[in-house]
C-alpha cells in the first residue's frame, strides 16, 4: 500500500520477517515509552461496499483523528461494531449516518455488516477510509486476537525509538520522516518482483497467503502505467512545443540569414536564442503549469480522480512544479538550438531569399488528368 | 465519390501531412496509456483467477442488504445452497437497545429447503460474540427472552436460545439468528425476498442470468483491486474525450488553412462543372482521410510504446504486473473519435469551401 496511506507524516512500525510482534503488548510498551508522544495501532482490510473499492481501517477512533487532523462532521458515540465514513467515501458512495453496509473480508472471504453511527473529515486520504473497531478489524482482515497491521507513532527522537525497539526484541521495520527504513530483527522485505515472475510464468493456483503480495505487486505496478502514461503525455507535449516552434521559426530564417550576412557568428546566434526563447519558455511553462493547478481544483470533486479507493488530493508541489517547468523550458531550448542548426547550414543567401513557407500545391489538372 | 476527386481528397500537403503526424501523437498516447491499463487489468485478473476465493455469494444489485431474490424461484436453483436473509434490528435485552443485524437460514439441497435452527418459531439465537458484548455491557448474563423491532413491528418476549451449533467462517460472532418463517410472518413483501445465496461452488451462469444475480467477492482484495483497475481504466475515458477535442481542433486549423490556400483550385474546380456538394466532399473526406492515417499511425505508434514501457519497466526497478494484450478496443476507439472529430471539424472549412466561389467571386486566373 502506498506509504501515504499507511503512515501519513508519522512514524510507522510494520511486522519484520520474524517472529509476529505487532501486537498489543508491543503498542503498550510503546504508549509507555518516555519518547513516543502518541500511538496509534490499526489494521488495514481491502475490500469493497457497493462494488466501489475502499479501505476499512480499524482504530481507535479519537487517537485516528489526532494523527489526520481530522474531525467530525456527524459525531457519534463510540460504540462497539460500528463504523464511521469518512467525508469523501460518504460522497463517492451516497452514504448517510444510520446507514447500514456490507462490508467483506480483505485476505479471507468474510461476509459482516457494519452501522454507519459517524462522519469524519480528514485534508489526508483518509478521508476515504471506513472506520471499524478492532473487532471487526480483525475478522475482515484475518489477524489474531491481539495482532495489528501496524502502528503509527509520532516521536521527536526517531534514534531512541529505535533503540527501544531493538531492546524490546521485536521483529519489526521502522519508517518515517526523515528516517530511512530501519529492519530491527529482521531481513529486509522482499523483493516482489522475484514472486510476481514466478506467479507471471507458473501454472496452477497460488495459495491464499500470496494475496498480499500479489495486492502490493498491483498498487506499485499502477507506477508503471502512470509514469508510461506521464511518459507518452511528455512525447506529445514536447511534439508539440517542436511544432509550434518550427512554425514560429520558419517565419524568422530570412532574419537568421540577414544577422549572419551581417557578421553574426554561430555562438552569437544561439546565445541570441537563448535570451529570447528562454523568458517565453519560462513565462508559458509557469502558466500553463499553473493553469492546470488551477483547472483541477476548479473540477474538484466532480472530476476528481479515484485510485485505489482514494481521490487524488490536489496538492500544491513545488517540485513536481518545478519539474514540469523544468521539462518544458529544456524541451524548448532544445527544439530551438535543434532548429537554429538547421537554419545555420543553410547559406544566408538562400535565406534571405522569399521561397513560399509551404511546398507550392501540385497542379490540379494533373491531378485531374490522372 | 469519382476518382479524381477522390485523388484530391488524398492529396497531402506538407501541412495535412504534419496534421495527421500529430493526431498520430494524439491517438498514440490515447492507445499506449489504454494499452497499459487493460494490460494491468489483464495481469491483476492473471493473478486473482488463481488465488481461490472461498465460497461464492451471489445477490441482486451491489448491497447485499438491499438485494430481493424471489424466494420462489429458488426451487429451481439446482445443487446445493444456502439462502440468506438479513435485516438490521434493535434487540431490547437486558435493559440494553442494541442496533443487531438479525439472520435467517435456509439450506437447500435439490431445490427442497430446510430450516436447522433456531427450533422454535419465535426463538432468537444470539451468537457468541453478540452475547458476549450484552454480558459486557449490561453486567449480568444474557436474559432467556427479550424484543426485537423489525420492519416497523415490535415483537416481545420472544425466547433467547443458545447460538447456533455451526456457523460458516464467512460470517462474523455478533449475528441474531431467527427462522425465515418469522420474519416472513412479520412483513411478507420485506421478509420474504432472500438477500443472498451461498454456495460452495459458482452457480451455473444460466441460473445467475435468469435470476439477474451478481456475484459478491468475499475476498475484498481482489475485488478491491479490480475495482480500482476499473477506475483507472474509466478515468481514460476521459483522456479520450481530451484527445477527441484536440484531434477537432487540428482538423478545423489545417482544413481552414488549406481551403484558404486553395481558393483558386477550388473555383477551378467549380469552372470545371463541380458542384458545391462535390466541393464540400473532398474536403470532408480529406479531414476523415487525414485522420484516418494519423490514428492508424498513432495507434501502431501506441502498441510499441506501451511494450517499451512495459520492457524497460523492470530495468528501472518498478515492478510489473502489466501483461499486455492486442488493444484492439483502443484501437477501434482511437480510429472512431478520429473519425468523429475530424468528420465535425471539417465541416465548417468544407462548406466555406463549397461556398467561397458565390460568396467571394474568386475565379481562376
């Protein structure tokens, strides 16, 4: 599952390669620790409510809120087995509080239903999520009496954190801000892609227990489809810009012949193409980025993107920003210098010269005759 | 159309030609990206049909508390099942108002149904963890009778039994259990529906169709998967209608330019006895016939573009669960909006082109 998901900013405690040790007593241990300002243990379940895909989280619903800097909409008393919806699966799925739903097993088939007493709100994805207690949490999701999926945490010393845990014994990786993942006895996670060739060339079933791989395989896969379709969105993008430039510069080789009938060498031109393509460059990156910006948080939520259960927040980058502009001013310069070569092997003469911008049109009564 | 016409139509300009070049790059990302999300469709669907999904549930619509099977018709069904009745309740019990949700069971073995429990025809069977929670929160163990109001009725002092001697693993501790006959007693047009059938195995497809049943996946990651796949996959339907426009407005820019480059060739054509129509014609079907040839070209562009991406995937440490297959519906949706766009966008530069002569007087020098 995306990292965003799991953890949001915090810190977060996922089960190692050994023995099981995201549990109660862990999350405990934890609350008790002097460093560790709050904890959050929960199980994440996939599944389904109306053929929509959602994600059930099991939480405890006060400590939740604290880690999303949500709210409530719609308040309720927290009550044993039931479920609060957040504020956009609420509008996704035309749910009301007092609503009752199906709700299904995320790695076992499981068949429950759930009183929807609560509306939260949450600025995070989370705000697409159903909360359950951990009840239900662990019959959706399989898990033992005591076990959870994971535990989020918010601490001012990640290194004390880690020596606490490595003191503890517990088989767990530890994540978070500005903390490179840390494998405390355990192996480091492995790597899915080895099984996916397996499963991709095996014959015959695969064993249940595979399903998480399998689910983890799908989600980051979504990469190789974003990125290839980011990829062919670039190609048309930088077609175009190529286009529009050519167009731009065909107007402007009986000036290029001129300047260098004049004396101007090949140096001078591109520095010259430089100073002048370089401003618009930028000046239409920065828009055209912008206005897109602004575009989808104008069609926000009636246009808004769901992956994976989740709408796609619009969010203000700066380097995702920057990169586009980046990509589009490079792209620019380049066609530019691409086309001022072809220009400069031509003979200022022929330049100069008025030739038509477009090839003369064939004779119509050839055309005519066959 | 005549052939020399036709000859005009097809004839490409340096321009036309650079218009179909990018309409090929327009139906090239339309058919990549949709290559790339039917290939992860494919691959998800690759893994989840060999992971074995337990039992399966079939109900009506997308709820399972809202779906209606005709009981009727479930003496028909053939082999083995379970018809399921669910309704959410308030159980009055000691001293406590509990939102439950109360079940009812009934198995069916060559069309014949029984009911196993609860015995009586009032009883109320609590589950372990339904009474657990009353012990819980009223202090005192759970009372021998108690009230449950349902479809608007209030029934009381019906006997609380023991729960039940099996339960299947697909169904949670906190269920009350009831017979069929009582909630069909209750409310005949609410009680008597059945809301889902579960059975070992699928049911024939002839029976699923005929009793308009949709199948619910107990095993939520996979149908969560899918179900996102499915979104990503409509979301470019939106792509489409982007590239559609866009493909509009290239064929209306290039057809405009080109009708007013050939003012004098088409007064020659209309000197030469061609009519307004014919004139019409040969630009509309040069715009079809530009378009054509660039969404062919973007599409074949598309194919080899999504299998670079897949190929070079794993070089760059992404892992990779698209298994691509012929985008024959990309394609005929590429070819098709192609079409579509450039068929309307050509219809003003070609009907100014039909009208230029009478309007403007141009005439061939």
């Amino acid at each position: 599952m995306p990292a965003r998901i799991l953890a949001g900013d915090a810190y977060l405690v996922t089960q190692g390669s050994g023995a099981y040790s995201i549990n109660e007593s862990l999350a405990e241990n934890l609350t008790l620790h002097a460093g560790v300002e709050a904890v959050s243990p929960e199980i994440l379940s996939l599944g389904t409510v109306r053929g929509e895909p959602f994600v059930v989280r099991a939480a405890e619903p006060g400590s939740f809120l604290a880690f999303e800097g949500g709210e409530w909409v719609q308040p309720a008393a927290v009550g044993n087995r039931t479920a609060y919806a957040g504020e956009g699966l609420v509008r996704r799925l035309g749910l009301a509080a007092g609503d009752d739903v199906t709700v299904v097993g995320s790695s076992v088939p499981r068949i429950a239903f759930v009183h929807i007493a609560g509306i939260y709100r949450t600025a995070t994805p989370a705000n697409d999520e159903l909360l359950v207690d951990f009840p239900m949490g662990r019959f959706l999701s399989g898990l033992g009496a005591t076990a959870f999926h994971s535990i989020r945490l918010r601490t001012s010393d990640p290194a004390a954190l880690l020596s606490f845990l490595r003191g503890l014994g517990a088989s767990v990786h530890v994540s978070g801000p500005n903390l490179p993942r840390a494998d405390i006895a355990s192996d480091p996670p492995t790597d899915e892609r080895i099984s996916n060739l397996i499963l991709r060339s095996g014959i015959g079933g695969a064993p249940r227990d595979y399903l998480s791989t399998a689910v983890s395989e799908a989600t980051t896969s979504v990469a190789v489809v974003a990125y290839g379709i980011a990829g062919l969105l670039g190609v048309l993008v930088a077609f175009g810009i190529h286009a529009a430039q050519a167009r731009a510069f065909a107007d402007r080789a009986p000036a290029v012949g001129v300047l260098r009938a004049i004396g101007a060498g090949n140096r001078w031109m591109r520095r010259r193409l430089f100073l002048e393509s370089f401003p618009l460059a930028l000046g239409a990156a920065v828009l055209g980025a912008g206005l897109g910006f602004l575009a989808e948080n104008w069609l926000q939520p009636n246009a808004s993107l769901v992956i994976f259960g989740h709408e796609v927040l619009v969010a203000f980058d700066f380097s995702t920003f920057a990169l586009v502009v980046l990509a589009v001013v490079g792209t620019s310069m380049l066609s530019g210098l691409v086309l001022l070569r072809g220009t400069l092997a031509t003979r200022p003469m022929e330049s100069i010269r008025e030739t038509p911008a477009v090839e003369s049109l064939q004779s119509l009564e050839v055309v005519l005759r066959g | 159309m005549p052939r020399p016409i036709l000859r005009l139509a097809t004839r490409f300009t340096r321009r036309t030609r650079a218009t179909a070049w990018a309409i090929a790059f327009a139906c090239m990302v339309l058919v990549g990206a949709m290559s790339l999300a039917d290939g992860l469709a494919n691959g998800v669907g690759s893994v989840a049909n060999r992971i074995g999904t337990g039992p399966a549930v079939y109900i009506q619509g997308n709820e399972l508390l809202a779906s209606a099977i005709d009981s009727a018709a479930l003496s028909n069904v053939p082999g083995d099942f379970v018809a399921i009745r669910a309704h959410p309740a308030g159980l009055e019990i000691n001293r406590l108002t509990l939102s439950v949700f109360v079940v009812a069971l009934e198995s069916y073995q060559d069309g014949v149904g029984t009911i196993a429990f609860p015995a009586g025809p009032r009883n109320v069977s609590l589950d372990v963890g339904l009474r657990a929670q009353i012990e819980a929160e009223s202090g005192t163990p759970v009372a021998t009778s108690g009230n449950v109001s349902l479809f608007g009725l209030h029934l009381t002092d019906l006997p609380i039994v023991a729960p039940p001697p099996t339960r299947s693993e697909l169904f949670p501790d906190n269920w009350a259990y009831v017979r069929p006959d009582l909630l069909i007693a209750m409310n005949a047009t609410q009680g008597g529906p059945v809301q889902a059938i579960l059975a070992a195995a699928p049911l024939d497809p002839a029976v699923v169709a005929s009793l308009r049943l949709t199948r619910l996946e107990t095993l939520g990651a996979i149908g969560f998967v899918r179900g996102s796949i499915a979104e990503v996959q409509s979301s470019l339907m939106l792509l489409a209608l982007v590239i559609a426009v866009v493909i509009g407005l290239l064929v209306y820019a290039a057809m405009s330019l080109e009708v007013h480059a050939r003012a004098r060739e088409i007064a020659t054509l209309r000197s030469l006895g061609a009519s307004p129509a014919a004139v019409a014609g040969v630009y509309e079907a040069q715009a079809a016939v530009l378009a054509l040839a660039g969404a062919i070209l973007g599409s074949a562009l598309g194919i080899v573009a999504a299998h670079a991406v897949v190929s070079f995937a794993p070089i760059l440490g992404l892992p990779n669960l698209v298994i691509l297959s012929p985008p024959t519906p990309a394609i005929v949706l590429a070819m098709f909006i192609s079409v579509v766009a450039a068929a309307l966008a050509g219809l003003v530069p070609s009907r100014r082109a039909a009208v230029l002569v009478r309007t403007k007087g141009v005439v061939p020098s």
